[in-house]
C-alpha cells in the first residue's frame, strides 16, 4: 500500500530542489503559466510584485525556469492534497488546516506534523510542514525565498498541529516506531477486551497504578482509577473513557 505522507514528503522536498516560488494565492502553477503579467495579477502590492518578480527571475536565469512551481504558503499544502491526491476537497488557507488540526505542543512534534504562525486574533496566517525526524520544515517562505527546507527553530512558529491526512502506520514507517494502539469506542463499565488492557497501561504510564494491565475487563476498580485520573485532570467525572479521557492520557481515539 502507498504511503502518503512519504510521498507528500517527496513532493515538498522536490519543490525545494526545483526553487519553487512565492507568490500570493498560487497554487502550483507551472512553465507558461507563470509570467511577469500573472505575477502582477496575482500579488498584493507594487512592492510585493517587484519582490516576487525578481526572485522568478534569478531562478529561471539560475535554470530552474522549466521545473519550479509557484505556491503561497497554503497552496503549497494544498495543491498535493488536492489536485494530485484528492484527499481535500478544495482549496485551503493556512487558518483551515489549523483548524483541521488536533492541536498538539511543540514537545510533540513527529514527522507529517504542521506548523503554524499566528495573528494577535489566534488566526494561523502561515503555515509549513515537518518533514524529517530532525524536526526540519518545508515552506513557502516568502516572495523573496521561495520554497526553502531548514530548521523548525528558524521559523518563529507559534502553534503546531497533527493533521488528519496521514495514518499512524505510514507515520511509523517513516520514524520506525510501532503504531500506537487506536481505540475505537467508549469504554465503560462492563466492557472486556484487549482496549481495555490498553486504557489500564495509559493509566499506569500517568501514574494511576494498581490495574492488572493484562485483565481485559472492565469493572469497579477500573472505574474508579478512570474516575480518579479524570478528577486530577478537570475532566467530566463519569468513569467512562471516551474520546476526552483518551486523548488527555495520550492515546488516539478514532470512533
């Protein structure tokens, strides 16, 4: 089976080796397509235009005119996504795939994760993508830069973001990491199965201990540790470990 988000990765770092460009609303158009006219048509500005136009200019002199790509930040997400792939169904701005994102912090950056600049609104106006294990970024950097590769500590992001396009199995392909188990339901009193077994070992990890973490039932005293950690944790205290309760114990829940 493909890997998507290797294949994305591809793409990006191809984007990069080819000095893709920067220009405002595009969306991976190509040769011809892109001329000094369509660059003015596009850009914000006189001095936005100048800036864009010139960087073009130096790549083609540089004989990359045939093979570059002109992105903004988004687009250049969103046209694999949606044009080669068809994983989205239209075009998407850097605040859409924010909000398309689980939110997750910066400690918790992997490969296929998104990365983000926000306004003083909380509005993500930037966007770039995490594409090694070394945490580099791939980005529509600006007019002046193009698509460039280069550290997640040289971009001033904000806020980062696990998007919902890549599977757990293609990220550990990538990482070499064993998938993390995937609960599927809510699991509450009376219920018995290997998710069980899996509920108690997160428990355990955060430090509510005193399971069998073998047993796969459910019963009183699992219960009442869900109970317990979901108190500590200012959750809603019912001894049932739907999405929230999973999640805030780090686990993924997918219902």
């Amino acid at each position: 089976m493909a890997n998507k988000l290797k294949e994305f990765i591809s793409y990006l770092e191809e984007q990069v080796e080819n000095h893709s460009i920067y220009v405002w609303g595009a969306q991976g158009q190509q040769g011809s397509a892109v001329t000094e006219a369509w660059i003015k048509k596009r850009e914000t500005s006189e001095a936005n235009f100048k800036r864009a136009v010139a960087f073009w200019k130096k790549q083609c002199e540089a004989g990359f005119g045939d093979v570059l790509r002109a992105f903004d930040c988004s687009g250049l997400g969103s046209y694999w996504l949606q044009n080669v792939k068809h994983i989205i169904p239209g075009d998407t701005n850097a605040n859409g795939f924010y909000g398309k994102c689980k939110k997750i912090s910066k400690s918790a950056l992997r490969v296929g994760d998104f990365v983000f600049k926000l306004d003083s609104f909380g509005r993500a106006t930037h966007i770039g993508y995490v594409v090694d294990q070394k945490l580099n970024v791939v980005e529509a950097q600006g007019r002046g830069y193009g698509v460039v590769k280069r550290p997640l500590s040289k971009g001033s992001w904000k806020a980062y973001g696990r998007p919902p396009y890549w599977t757990e199995e293609e990220v550990c392909e990538i990482t070499g990491e064993t998938p993390a188990y995937v609960f599927e339901r809510v699991l509450k009193y009376g219920r018995r199965g290997d998710d069980v077994c899996e509920l108690k070992k997160l428990l355990a990890a955060k430090g509510f201990t005193g399971l069998t973490l073998t047993n796969r039932n459910f019963y009183r005293q699992t219960e009442n540790v869900v109970k317990a950690y979901q108190q500590a944790n200012k959750l809603t205290v019912d001894g049932k470990a739907g999405r929230n309760t999973i999640e805030s114990l780090g686990g993924i829940y997918s219902e």
